[in-house]
C-alpha cells in the first residue's frame, strides 16, 4: 500500500501541512443505464499532454490548475508527463499511458460491449494543487460542462 | 483529484476514482473510489498488464451504480 510516509521527506512535511479541501458533491449521482450502454470519459491528474499542447507549469505558486483536451483516438505513445518531481517513480506511466489514461483498454472493453464507448474527449489535470481556488471554481466546472456537452454518463478518475 | 471529482459528482454525472493511498482518500472524501494496493505512479497495477488494468477498471466502474450518500470506499 502506497503511504504518504513512502513519500520523500520534503513532500512528507509539504503534505503534513496541506489543508485537504473537500467539496460537497451530495446528494450524488448514479449510473442509471447498464454499463455496457454506458459513454466513459477518463479524467487523469497524470499531467498527460500532447507534445503540441503547452505543458504543465510547475513553477506556478500553489499549483497549475490548467487542463488538457486529449481526443479519444489519441496516440498514447505521443503523449508527455510534465510531472518532474521526484515524489513518486514516473516510470511506470513513461512505459505504458494506459497506467494512468487507459484508453486502450476502454476501447477493448467497447469492443466486448462491457462499455457503451469511450466518450470523445478525455481530461488531464496536473494534480498536487495546493491552492485549489481557481480548479475549483473555473477548471473543474468546465471540464464538468463539457463532460455534459459530450453526452458522458460516467466518469473514471486516475492519480499517479 | 477528490475536489476534480467531487465537482463533476455535483454537476450530475456519477464518478469513481481509484486510488492508491488510502489515508489521502480518506481525507477529501469523493463519492466512491476503488483503493488499489499499488505504490504511488501505480494506479492501474502495472505498465503493459492489460488483464489488471481491465480488472480494476472493470471493479472501479461497478460502483457507479451504487447511490452514495456518504463517501465509499472499495478494496480491489
């Protein structure tokens, strides 16, 4: 099991310190259709980007709250990890994108029909956010507002 | 990640997470997440394992039938 004491000691007292945020989603939602009719769209903070859309920027005090567009049938060989830290092992993810952005496998699962289909459009945010204000009030709606426009009825998350 | 999730959960589309770090799962609390023993950079099992990766994909989406209330956690 991955603890933060597994993280490196700057990050330990980083996270010690971090004011976790919670926002009220209640009452929830549910799936109402069967999986297998179900459009999926996949929301990463794996900082995965395109090599032809701007990177993440870590530089930015209390975090980059920006997000990228990465279109379902994107080449997952192509796509960038902006993370640089060091607090936790990239490798996994640099080897196979489908660690963190499982394209591949929802496009087998649509193929078996476990899944209705992948939905058109998939979200890569940055992650460890510090000062979450602006993700929560402009980034996260947005990328929920076009979740919506796309007709997605579920959506899986993915850290690294 | 929770506050991405517990975002589009309130804008009405049902959402699971997984996760390999339970103690910060606990902490945000989203509505449902599937806790996947793995180290941190891991969350799908391993690079280049589609049969794991479709597992727990597979046990993830299973929870979004479940009407949550209060904050659930799975272990795969």
């Amino acid at each position: 099991m991955a603890h933060l004491s597994d993280l490196k000691l700057t990050y330990r007292i980083y996270m010690a310190a971090y004011r976790y945020r919670q926002f009220d989603w209640r009452p929830g939602a549910v799936l109402a259709k069967p999986l297998a009719e179900s459009r999926i769209a996949i929301v990463t903070t794996a900082a995965l980007h395109r090599p032809d859309q701007p990177a993440f920027d870590e530089s930015i005090k209390g975090g980059d709250w920006s997000y990228r567009e990465l279109p379902s049938d994107v080449d997952l060989s192509s796509l960038r990890v902006a993370h640089k830290s060091d607090a936790f092992d990239h490798t996994g993810v640099e080897t196979d994108k489908n660690l963190a952005l499982p394209l591949d496998r929802l496009r087998e699962l649509a193929a078996e029909r476990m899944i209705g289909e992948p939905a058109p459009r998939h979200f890569s945010f940055m992650g460890s956010i510090p000062a979450p204000g602006r993700l929560v009030d402009q980034t996260a709606p947005e990328v929920a507002a076009k979740l919506r426009d796309d007709g997605v009825d579920a959506v899986l998350l993915t850290p690294v | 990640m929770g506050l991405i999730q517990s975002v589009i959960e309130r804008s009405g589309i049902p959402t699971v997470s997984v996760t390999v770090c339970k103690e910060l799962t606990a902490k945000v609390r989203p509505p449902r997440a599937l806790f996947v023993d793995r180290p941190f950079g891991y969350p799908l099992g391993a690079p280049s394992d589609a049969g794991l990766q479709t597992s727990i994909i597979l046990a993830a989406l299973s929870l979004l039938q479940r009407q949550v209330g209060e904050p659930l956690i799975v272990d795969f």
